[in-house]
C-alpha cells in the first residue's frame, strides 16, 4: 500500500540519509560543506554574511576520517564537518545554511561530556 504523505526526507531535506565519499579534489571543509549540498535544495549562506571564524571553519583541511560519511542524515553529515565547536543555521524559507560558532561554555560542556563518556567506557574494560 502506498502512502499519500511525503517522506521524513522529502518534507525535510535535512533529514535526507546520505552516504558518501568524497573525491580526491576535495581539500577543504568548505568544499565538502559545498559538495554535501548539490542536489540537497539547500546552498550555503552569501559568503559577505558569514561570521569570519565560520570562514576560518571552510578554509580548515578536510580531516582524513570525514572523507567518507555515512549512512547518517545530511543534517548529521554537515554537523560532523562543522565539529562541536560551531552548530548548523537552517533558513528554511530561503533554503540557505551557515555554521555559528558556539558559546565557548557550550563548546567546554560538550568535551566534558565526551571525557565522562570515555573515562565510563574505558572502566567497564
């Protein structure tokens, strides 16, 4: 039986699941950020209305571990690149995206979580 109603992924693009590898000419976070969302509906925010540490984000290399990713949503896939420090901005009108940096609070609360998490794993070893 087939139903009238939209997907999760079709009503919001964000939560389409993605797999992917990137290619070799790939190089920078930007440019994966970039590649993520062809196809998506979604581009990234006009680069004179990016905060300047966002920009500083892109120009940062692609770590090796992120060039493939998936199965995850693409929301999941672009918060992966961006890393804790900076959260994912949605302008679903315009279906634009930017990353903001995090309070260093928030940046500071999440690591400590991460460390709990691993000093628990490491002691039921």
């Amino acid at each position: 039986m087939y139903s009238a109603a939209p997907t999760q992924a079709q009503a919001e693009l964000l939560e389409a699941t993605v797999t992917v590898q990137l290619p070799a000419r790939i190089q920078t976070i930007g440019e994966a950020v970039r590649y993520l969302l062809q196809r998506s509906g979604y581009r990234l925010a006009a680069t004179e209305s990016t905060a300047p540490e966002t920009l500083t984000l892109f120009a940062l290399t692609l770590p090796a571990v992120h060039r493939h990713l998936g199965p995850m949503t693409l929301r999941d896939a672009l918060e992966t690149l961006a890393g804790p420090a900076f959260h994912l901005v949605q302008d679903p009108v315009h279906r634009l995206i930017t990353f903001e940096q995090c309070a260093v609070k928030q940046v500071a609360a999440h690591e400590t979580m991460n460390m709990a998490n691993v000093e628990v794993a490491q002691d039921d070893d």
